[in-house]
C-alpha cells in the first residue's frame, strides 16, 4: 500500500503578514489587480533571555539592530518575544553601552515556528552565549508536564539532580549542558541539586509546582563562592492536543477530517484498518466532516462509495498519525484517477489579532494558480494537488480571487471575514470546464496565544555544606513556589465552516458558489 503522499512541511509554521492594503474591504468589492510579487514575510521565532552570569551586571539585548530587552539583571529571564525566524545576529551589552560592547555576540538560526531561551552563561570574563530550543511539543497525558534541567552554574562541576532525599531525576549533568526532556506526573517537587555521586544537597528548592500542559526548563544558575547558587525554574506552555481544541478523542489521538474534493465522485463511506464498519458515512461532494479521533501511528484509510465495502475502495492508502496532531484527507481529482491528499492542519498558537490561513488547490483541471486577497497576491503558483506554507493575517473581512496561469480570474468570493485566533484551509474544488470551481472553506480554533510571563522567581538556594565547588557556601533556603509562567490553554470547541455557513452535521459542508 502506497504511503501518505505528503505531509504540510513543519507542522509549526508562523508566517507573519505584517500589512495587507485595504484591510477593511469595502463589501462586494472584486479585485482583480495584484501586485507583481507576493507578499512575503520572515517567519516568527519566540525567544527569551535567561541571565545566569553572576557577576556580570543588567545587560540590554539585540537581535540585529534592534533592541530587545534593557536592564535585564542576573537571575531573571525576559518575556518571549517574536523574531524574524532565519538567521539572527544576537547580542548582549552591559547595560546602557553600545553594540560595540557586546559581551556575547552570536549569530544562529532560528527555526519558523520555534520557542528558543538565549542563555548568558558563565562568569563575565569568560562569558559565553546558548541557545536551548524549547519543546512544546504535544504531552503524551493529560496530567503531565515536561521537564528539563540546564547546568549553568559557574565554577560547579557535574551535578545530580534529584527529588529531597529521594530518586534522582537527572544524572550527572557537565557544566553548560542541559539534559534531555522527561515527562512527569504533574505535582509538588521538592528538588536537591548534588555533586554527582554525592547525597549531600548543594542547593535545596522546596516546593516547586509542576503544572499540568507545561514545559519547564530548570536552571541551575549562580556559582558557590558568593552562595548564590539557585534555581531558576522557566515555563512554557505546551502546544495542547487537537483532542482539547476540537473536542475529540484524547491526548495520544490524532484528529482526522475528511475533505470531499473529487467532483465527478460519489458520496463517500471511510473506513478505518480492519474495522466492519464505517468512521464516516455518505460524505458528498463539496463537504468536509467534523473531526474524528483516530489513536495515533500508523493506520489503513480505505474511502469507497456509499453502501459499498472497504473491499471496493477507490482510494487505499496507509497513514501515519502523529499524537495530538491534527489532518485532513481530501480525495481529490477526477474518479478514474481519485487520490487522497494529506495535510497536516497547524493549530498552535498565533499573534493577537491574527488568523492562519493556507490554500489548497484540488481542481482537476486547473493548472498552476495564484490566490489574491484584497488586491495582494497571497500565494503564487500553486500546483495541483498542493497546499501552500501557512501565513498569518490580520482579521477582517477580505476579497479573495483565484487566478489560474494564463492570468485570468476564475473565481471571486467577496467579504470573506477571517477571525482571530482560526486556522483556515481554503480549497480550490471543481472544474474550470463547466464553470464550477469553488471556494471550500474548513476552520478550526487554535491554540489559545500564551500569556506573556511575568518572570520567573528563583527558588531554593546553597544548602550547608555545599559539596559542589566549594565547602564554605551556607545559604538558608528560600523555598519559594514556582508558579508557571503562562496560563494553560481553555479547552474550546472545533469550529467547522464554510464562507456563508457553519456546518455541524456528520459529512456536510456547503462549498462558496463561484461568482
């Protein structure tokens, strides 16, 4: 059996459209006329500052030339920020100096869609820069957190970390490493970091609050000689499950939407491995079906007409599912020559204001095309039976035309409204021969957008005696409670829709009429 045809290029894509001219579309209005390039901005990267020098003073960052953070001091960590995602000069400079006094300066690349923490390591004459991406990716359980822990204490040789007096959770952690993830039991820890081989504590942290749907990064930070050893504990929200945002299935389940795009096809049935019966019956044409929940790996779709067995199928393919992710399965092109197209749908979060949009073109008969919205040419020569990147757009109402390769528009759906915080995955559906190409609009809420962080407290500090680095560090412990830095995501419903209507029957989504 064939395998999946494709899959949407990363999963997490964040392209931001900064402006679209006649944002506020006047009702009715038809364009025709698009600039000559499409519009094409950097995709977004989050990224924070994490200030474990010790002994260096507030320092100001920038990416570029731009200024980031001003006076960040040690022991802190700044808010994300969204960034040009590519290659990023960052640099780090006392406070109030010039670029020319950067105490780091490194230059990486920063990854569409990534969550990075840009670490100022070490004592300052030998201060040093890294970058640790954050993994929010989705949790395998509802009750869980992922945890990690970075070693930036200077002058600290290897260490442990483990609960008080109890199982260690990470072994033998090397000076400026971080460990990999582990997923845990959402609860109250009360942690120890220890020479490694050593059960005597050099930093006790009583009290520290996993939350459930969070990603922790655990920083070791400050040095023995001066007892300021600590943790600094750093959260972000994980990417939450399809299941939590359309209301299907569980955590580990993938959720899956059927797209009826073969215009000359029947109502469909689809059904699901080995099972007798149907997951989804009498999906007709110009419809997509709500989601259902399908556990993740790797599974056998058979789509066949109405009434028929799994046996008769016209499209057989077998599908690998990603936990907590979601897709839709369009059977496009004409029946004699029917094939199932894959996307995965990118439903994590979005800037304030904005709403995830890509276009899918599944017309048999069109060659390559170009989508405009409001006069800009949002995505140019699209080939059939492909999906575009994803972009991110300001809400509102918009014109949207399809122009097929010899420049002509061939189809023009007016007041379009996009709203915040939706992912839209618009197909282009019928034949230019009879005059039936369409809009299918399909929707689906996002990710909540996190909440910035407030910064985070350090908890804990250098036990007496202190075994790492030095004997003579004697600290009281803090103690102080480690709330999570972003509130977890509201559980919130699927929303399932075309242009004109929302639709919540089994199989039936009514396509956008062509003008």
């Amino acid at each position: 059996m064939a395998d999946s045809k494709r899959f949407m290029r990363g999963g997490l894509l964040t392209f931001i459209i900064v402006a679209l001219v006649a944002f506020t579309a006047i009702p009715g209005l038809t364009s025709v006329a698009a600039q000559d390039e499409p519009v094409e901005d950097p995709g977004q990267a989050r990224v924070r500052i994490v200030h474990a020098s010790p002994d260096a003073g507030p320092v100001d960052v920038y990416a570029g030339e731009e200024s980031l953070f001003v006076g960040l001091e040690f022991a802190s960590a700044s808010d994300y920020v969204m960034i040009p995602a590519g290659e990023q000069q960052v640099r780090v400079v006392p406070s109030g100096g010039s670029l020319d006094d950067a105490a780091i300066d490194v230059t990486t690349e920063f990854t569409d869609g990534g969550t990075y923490e840009v670490a100022a390591i070490g004592l300052l004459e030998e201060i040093e820069g890294q970058i640790f991406e954050v993994n929010r990716g989705t949790l395998a359980g509802d009750n869980t957190a992922r945890v990690r822990v970075i070693h930036a204490a200077s002058g600290v040789e290897a260490v442990d970390v483990a609960t008080a007096g109890g199982q260690t959770l990470f072994a033998a952690i090397e000076p400026g490493a971080a460990t990999d993830y582990v997923e845990i039991e959402a609860e109250t820890l009360d942690l120890e970091v220890r020479a490694t081989g050593t059960t005597e504590a050099a930093i006790t942290a009583p009290g520290v609050m996993i939350e459930p749907g969070m990603v922790y990064d655990i920083f070791a930070i400050g040095q023995a000689e001066d007892q300021s050893l600590q943790l600094l504990p750093l959260s972000t929200m994980a990417l939450p499950a399809c299941s939590t945002l359309v209301g299907v299935g569980g955590a580990t389940d993938a959720c899956v939407r059927i797209v009826h795009a073969s215009p000359d096809g029947p109502a469909v049935d689809v059904y699901l491995d080995d099972q007798p019966e149907p997951v989804v019956t009498g999906a007709a044409y110009g419809t997509a079906t709500n989601f259902i929940a399908i556990p993740a790996g790797e599974h056998q779709i058979r789509i066949s007409a109405t009434g028929t067995p799994a046996d008769e199928s016209v499209i057989d393919e077998t599908v690998t599912f990603t936990p907590g992710s979601g897709y839709n399965i369009a059977a496009s092109g004409l029946l004699e020559e029917v094939s199932a197209q894959i996307d995965q749908i990118d439903l994590s979060s979005m800037p304030e204001g904005t709403a995830r949009l890509r276009a899918l073109h599944v017309s048999p008969d069109l060659e390559n095309v170009d989508v405009i919205a409001n006069a800009q040419l949002l995505f140019e020569g699209l080939e059939r039976n492909d999906a575009s990147d994803y972009i991110e757009v300001p809400v509102g109402p918009y014109s949207v035309d399809l122009r097929n390769d010899e420049g002509e528009v061939v189809l023009t759906q007016p007041d379009v409204m996009l709203d915040a915080n939706m992912v839209y995955d618009v197909y282009a559906i019928g034949r230019a021969e009879d005059n039936t190409v369409q809009f299918l609009v399909v929707s689906a809420m996002a990710a909540s957008p996190p909440q910035a962080p407030a910064g985070a407290t350090p908890v804990g500090a250098a036990a007496s005696p202190a075994p790492v680095g030095t004997t003579e560090a004697v600290a009281t412990p803090v103690g102080t409670q480690v709330s999570p830095t972003e509130t977890p995501v509201e559980i919130t419903e699927v929303v399932t829709e075309v242009v004109t209507e929302v639709v919540s029957s089994e199989a039936t989504q009514t396509p956008t009429p062509a003008s």
